[in-house]
C-alpha cells in the first residue's frame, strides 16, 4: 500500500526556499487531485533532473551542500557534483569510517521538498501523475476524468532507501513472483499483477543505496545490471517491462571492490562516477569531525549540567590514536579504521571526566571537569571491535595489547610536540631513587599538588603545557608529563586496583 501523505510542512531545511520548486509552490495549498495539480503548473522530471536542477540552484544561492560532512570541500564533493550533473549512478569507493553512507542519504537534499504522485490503494510505486508505469496506473489516467484522479504528496525523506549487502537477495531488491497473487487473481507468470516488488522497484522516482556491493550475490548483481542498463525488471527470466525511474548509488571498500571477481565487469562498467573518499588529512581537521560529530550525538562539552573541558593536548592524543592505528603494522589497513574510532574513545574521555566530577563533587571536586591520561583508560570499552588485527603482523598479541601500544604511541607523539626534552632526565632520576606516584580517574584533583610533592620538576614541568592554576587543569598537565615520562621509556607504568603507577 502506498505510504499515508505527510501531515504539514517540515519544521527544519537545510534549504533557503528558493532552492525547492516543490516548497514554494505546492506546501500551503497542494493539489488534491489530478486537474488541479495539472493547472498549478506542475511538470514531470526525472529523479536525475531533478537532482541536477536543485543542485545548481542550490550552488548559484551559495548553500552548504552537505553539512556536516567536514574536509572533502575540494576533493570528494566537486566529484559528485560532477556525477549529479551528469546524470550519473554513483560508486562511493572508500574504506570504513569515510562518511560514505552520509554523503548518499544527503543526496536527498537535492530533491523536491514535496512530489506528487497517484493515490492508488495498494499501488506498489508512488506514481508520476502524468507518466505511469504500472497497468492500473496508466488505466486510471487513460479512463477516469482527472477531477476524479486523487493526487497524494510524497516527501523526499521518504524518497531514499538503503540496504546493507550481506544476506541480501534477488528477491529483497527486484522482488519475486507471488504465489498468492497467482492462486486468487489468475495472474499470468509473465505479467506485473503477479509480482512483489523489491526494494529498487518501490524507490520509481527516488534514490535507493547498496551498501558494501562487493558482497551481493552475482545473480543479484546481474538484476542490478539489468536495472541499471534497461531500467526494467527480469524476474525467474519473465521479463515484466518497466521505465523505472531511480537513481541508484552503491558503497564499497577498495580492497573487495579491486578483487577480481568481486563485482561483475558488466556492473562496474555501468556505474558512471566513481566517488573516491578519504580519512581527514591533518590531525586539526580530524579532532574538528570528532568533536562536531560527538556533539551531533548529544555529548555536550561545557553546555551541560556537568560541564567538560578538555584540554587540547587530550583532544590530540585521541585522535593521534586514528592516526597511528592507520600506519600499525598490527591492523589490517586494507579493512581501515574508522572515524567512529576517534569518535567513540573521545566521547569515553568526555564521560570519565564526568562521571568523576559526579561522584566526587561533594568532596569539592572543581568544574568543569578536566580529563585526564587516567580517563583514557577505560577506552578499550570503546575501541575493541573497531580494529581488524592483521593476523600476519600481531602474532600472539591481543587486541587489547595492540590497542595499549596504539595509545602509548600516540601520547609519545603528542608529547614530544608540547614538552621540551630539558630536564626530563632528573625527573627520570627522582624516579630512579625509589619514588612511586599512583594516579587515577576518581583521585580528586587537589591530591595532585601533595602527591607530586615528591617530584618537584615534574609539577614545574606542568606549566609549560598549561600555567593554569585550576586544580584539574594542573592534574591532567601532571598526568600528561608522568604518561609522556612513560611512553617515552624514561619511567615505568603499573596498572594496580584500576589506579595507574609510575615507577622507574
């Protein structure tokens, strides 16, 4: 059955009005029926001229194309204005984590805010009002006086539809014979009143998504060449002709999608453009889609009743780890590492520190909360399952230790850029006599000034990263230089009781 219409208008759009012919025009008073909608001037377009023609409106009004997605303004972007403007179906070809699936559901900002389509029960397509596909389309409009034809309106949010390959089949994107339709009807095999459509056939007039493609099935991928090459649908070798009108978009990985035999030659060469994406290509650039994202997902920083600030040194470390899990022998690079990795782990920091200014505020602990190298301890919750070990590289190491080496490299790094190497030696050399200094993420902040009593440098040390006074700005600068003095193998670290000690 067709979806019911949308009651009112959207409350949000990305969109200045000029943008959507359809938002105009059609959203106060929409046409009922088919007379109506014929006099307000309403002309048929396809999907793809669709595309093209609020793409160019939006780029001559100066509008964000796709916000949020952050550094592919002159890489990735500009390829796929290409392939709207072409009239192209689109492979986004990139590893996980690249923003691929969001560039594909953004794409329907390029649509009609609103379209007009038949309102037939039980019709399995959402009908062009002057160009139907299916018989009972086409008799209706043939036979009934368009006073009497009922236009329904379709929103474009609705207009996109995305499926994960793996499991998928013939029947979930094209569809199948129905036996039932057979049995009651007296349907023929070869004709549309036998058939239940698929996914790709219910999205006539939209945008339909296949994820991970090197995964479908080759008869499946033949039907996708079949729509693609004839826009028409073969079922069980019925052909049932129909002019379908979709733009489809596909995603894949570079390492499955370059195997031979993957994807069928015949596939590939029908897709028009291939998008190629790509991880952030400074560090800046990837803590600013860290942290956008992680706000995006709720996790407020200083804007909430617990507020969080952190200092840039930690936001730096977190997506250092990206980075050097990226160039690790131990992770498999043809699978990559995505985003969601940064993401996940600095959204983790964020509530360690909160949840330690929760619980010890009524020992005075200050706010905001500050986080801490102690607060990353607890990131293996966030990161196991995010990484693919290379089984040749890491031999008999876990992923835990591989994620340890991950984090202890990644503050060696973050380190040496803030702390001059001038007078590290005599803290190692204070170590060295004996001293143990155990740190955590539920030690108040103020304990650090008398734990680090005992190593006077490495407190002096702490000013040059931050000359704050605040007892949890100071704490995290402490614990920065003792994971820094580690990580760079001048002391020792133990782990006892979820508390962190450093030794020599």
């Amino acid at each position: 059955m067709c979806p019911p219409e949308r009651s009112g208008v959207p409350t949000m759009s990305h969109h200045p009005p000029e943008t959507f012919l359809m938002s105009t025009t059609m959203t106060s008073a929409r046409p009922t029926n088919l007379a109506q909608l014929i006099e307000s001037g309403w002309t048929s377009r396809s999907v793809k001229q669709e595309l093209r023609d609020n793409l160019v409106q939006a780029m001559k009004t100066g509008d964000v194309l796709f916000p949020g997605v952050l550094g592919y303004e002159h890489s990735v972007v500009p390829e796929i204005i290409n392939g709207i403007l072409a009239g192209h179906d689109m492979l986004f070809l990139g590893e996980k984590g690249q923003a691929k699936s969001r560039l594909m559901r953004l794409m329907v900002r390029f649509l009609d805010e609103w379209t007009p389509y038949l309102d037939i029960p039980k019709c399995p397509v959402h009908e062009d009002p002057t160009a139907p596909i299916t018989r009972e389309g086409r008799m209706l409009v043939k036979n009934t006086d368009p006073t009497d034809i009922p236009i329904a309106w379709w929103h474009r949010d609705d207009r996109y539809a995305e499926r994960l390959a793996p499991g998928t089949k013939f029947a979930d994107l094209i569809g199948e014979i129905d036996p039932a339709k057979i049995l009651s009807a007296g349907a023929s095999l070869n004709t549309e009143e036998a058939l239940s459509f698929g996914l790709i056939p219910r999205m006539h007039r939209g945008l339909f998504a296949m994820n991970e493609l090197p995964d479908l099935d080759d008869l499946v991928q033949v039907g996708l060449f079949n729509i693609l090459e004839e826009r028409d649908v073969q079922i069980r070798g019925y052909p049932v002709s129909f002019d379908l009108d979709v733009c489809v978009l596909f995603s894949a990985n570079p390492s499955t999608y370059n195997r031979s035999g993957k994807v069928i030659p015949q596939l590939k060469d029908r897709i028009g453009t291939t998008v190629v994406t790509h991880y952030p290509q400074d560090r800046d650039l990837g803590i600013q889609i860290t942290r956008s994202q992680a706000a995006e997902d709720g996790v407020r920083e200083l804007e909430d009743e617990h507020p969080v600030l952190v200092p840039r040194f930690m936001a730096e470390i977190v997506e250092q780890m990206a980075i050097e899990a990226r160039r690790s022998k131990w992770v498999d690079q043809a699978s990559g590492v995505s985003a969601r990795f940064s993401i996940a782990n600095y959204k983790t920091m964020i509530a360690s520190a909160r949840r330690r200014a929760i619980l010890l505020s009524g020992k005075g602990e200050p706010t905001p909360a500050v986080p801490r190298i102690s607060d990353l301890a607890h990131f293996h919750g966030s990161a196991i399952g995010k990484l693919e070990l290379d089984m040749m590289g890491t031999h008999q190491m876990t992923e835990a230790q591989v994620l340890d080496a991950i984090l202890a490299k990644a503050i060696s790094v973050v380190f040496e850029e803030y702390v001059d190497a001038h007078g590290l030696g005599e803290i190692a050399e204070i170590f060295a006599q004996g001293v143990r200094v155990e740190v955590g993420d539920m030690l108040p902040s103020d304990h650090y000034m008398e734990l680090l009593k005992r190593v006077p440098p490495a407190w002096d040390k702490a000013f040059e990263i931050n000359a704050a006074d605040d007892p949890a700005v100071r704490a995290s600068c402490v614990e920065f230089i003792l994971a820094g003095l580690w990580s760079t193998d001048r002391i020792s670290r133990g782990e006892r009781h979820g508390r962190l000690e450093y030794v020599i």
